[in-house]
C-alpha cells in the first residue's frame, strides 16, 4: 500500500522568508500528485496538482511544487511567504488508472508566518 | 465557485448510538469520497461511491458504516452504533472524474462521541 510522509510537523517562518516543505511517498507506478491547503476554519482547498508532463507545476498563490521520480518527492515551495500564508498544508498521492480516486495524505505541516 | 457543504458542522452522540453526517457534493460532480481525520493524525480514506455503488472502501469502512445517495443532491455516511473511536472530523469530498480530476472538500462535521 501507497504511504505519504511530509518531513515537517511544524514549520515557522517570517514573512519575505522563502518555503520548501518535503513530500515523499512510496509506490512504485504511476501516481497523481496534490497540495491542499487548509487555513483556519476552512476546508481544505487545492493548490497544485501533477498528473504528467512538465514536472515543475504551479498553483495558486504563488505556489509551485517539484515531482521528482527519482526521489518519490513532490515538494512545495513559495519564493516568499506572507502572513496569510499561515495554515496546514497536506501532500496527497492517488494512483493512478487503479484506484477510484482515493487519496492517501501525509500527516500536514503546520506552516506559522510572523510578519 | 460551487462548494461542497456539510451538515451538521458538530455533533455530540453517546456511545452506541446512530449517526448520520449529511453531504451535498458539487452537482455536476460524479464521484464521492468519505475521510476522516482522527484529533492528530492523518486524513484517511474511508470510501468512494459512483453510480449508486461504492466503489472502494478502506479497512476502516466496517459493517458499521455506510453509505447512501438518497436524492439527486445529499450523500450521506451513517454509523450504525458509535464507538468512543469513531470520534474524528470527517470530511466529504467529490469529483467530475476519478484520479484526474482534483477532489473538493467539504468543512468537514466534527463527531464527538461521549
């Protein structure tokens, strides 16, 4: 079975710092690949997802992620943060053409910006 | 943009008890989930329901659950007889199509069982 690890619990930056949180899973096919993200009281919104092609993908809010195959990594990154970028953020894997659309997700990170 | 919501946002049961937790995808979606996450831990999968059927569920997906699409609109997850450990947020979610296409989450209903 398919797991996801994010290599952060908390991460806690000021405001103009840049952000690279860490997504690895282990399975050895094909997978999809998502960022959602979940602020305060809400629920989890997309950023960003690979499917294939161009593994340099870009979200909303300035976010872009990394699929590396070689690495089983998917990590997101943000040139320069902001405050409202406080929230947790969850990588999620499906598999591809087997599975009917269930998403394992890592644990979250917890991303705290000061301004 | 279309949302999927949840109802109720919280709710108290005690132990032993039925529950039914309400869902109303995005209408032109075809795809259901059910997850929950337990305080501290990871969103887990519990089941994905398409033309009327589920179409896989996890471990976690015991007799005790299951799963309904009552009406063109509601989705609902109902736990038959709660245990302290069904206590967890639960989140609905759909799609257009499976794998492809991204999953939109509900705010998810926070079950406390006492």
């Amino acid at each position: 079975a398919q797991s996801v690890s994010q290599h952060n619990h908390h991460v806690i930056l000021s405001e103009a710092a840049s952000l690279e949180l860490g997504c690895n899973y282990s399975y050895g096919g094909t997978v999809n690949l998502f960022w959602y993200v979940q602020y305060p009281g809400q629920h989890l919104q997309l950023l960003l997802k690979y499917f294939s092609g161009d593994p340099l993908v870009k979200g909303i809010k300035g976010f872009e992620a990394e699929f590396i195959k070689s690495k089983f990594s998917f990590n997101l990154r943000k040139p320069s943060v902001q405050w409202s970028d406080t929230a947790e953020y969850f990588c999620a894997v499906g598999i591809y053409g087997t599975s009917y659309g269930k998403l394992t997700f890592g644990q979250g990170t917890i991303l705290t910006v000061h301004p | 943009e279309p949302e999927v919501t949840q109802t109720p946002s919280h709710q108290v049961t005690q132990m032993g008890q039925e529950v039914i937790l309400r869902c109303v995808p995005i209408s032109n979606h075809l795809y259901f989930y059910w997850y929950r996450q337990i305080l501290g831990q990871k969103v887990e999968f519990l089941v994905s329901f398409y033309n009327n059927e589920i179409s896989e569920k996890s471990e976690i997906f015991d007799d005790q659950f299951s799963v309904e699409r009552p009406d063109g609109s509601n989705f609902t997850l109902k736990i038959r007889s709660t245990k302290l450990e069904d206590s967890a947020m639960y989140f609905c979610a759909s799609s257009e199509g499976q794998g492809d296409q991204p999953q939109h989450f509900g705010d998810g209903t926070r079950l406390s069982i006492l």
